[in-house]
C-alpha cells in the first residue's frame, strides 16, 4: 500500500484533489479501509509521537547523520 502526501501551493489543491479522484476511481477498497483505520485509530498518531520522540542521544554519529537527512529530505 501506498500513502503520500502533496505539498502545493493553496489554490493548486482542490484541482489536484479532483485529479487524484479522476484518476483513482477504481482503486483498492482494501488499501483504503486500510489506511482509513489507520489514520482514526490514533495507531498513526502514536507512531509520529515516538517518531518525533527521536534519541538522538542513543546514535552514533553516521546513524544519526543518516536520519537527520531523512528528515530534511522529507521536510525540505
């Protein structure tokens, strides 16, 4: 299963939410139900709670090299 998430400008969003919905409207009610729990069962939030919990203080110096890119990577 895939999840992503779009980053635009404001007014770009609607158009882009409508193209998603064009373009997916057969896809996998599986996937979906799936990520729907995910999202409202507060599993998610947990996970970005101990994600955001990161100790740093338990790396060593290339781990931590390595997730601090991720994170720019991710958060530009």
């Amino acid at each position: 299963m895939r999840c992503g998430h779009t980053a635009a400008r404001p007014d770009w969003i609607e158009a882009l939410a409508d193209l998603r919905l064009a373009t997916s409207m057969f896809g996998n009610p599986l996937s979906a139900a799936l990520l729907h729990g995910v999202l409202t069962d507060g599993s998610y939030g947990r996970h970005m709670e101990r994600y955001m919990r990161f100790d740093v203080s338990m790396c060593d110096a290339e781990s931590l090299f390595a997730f601090l890119e991720r994170v720019r990577r991710w958060t530009g």
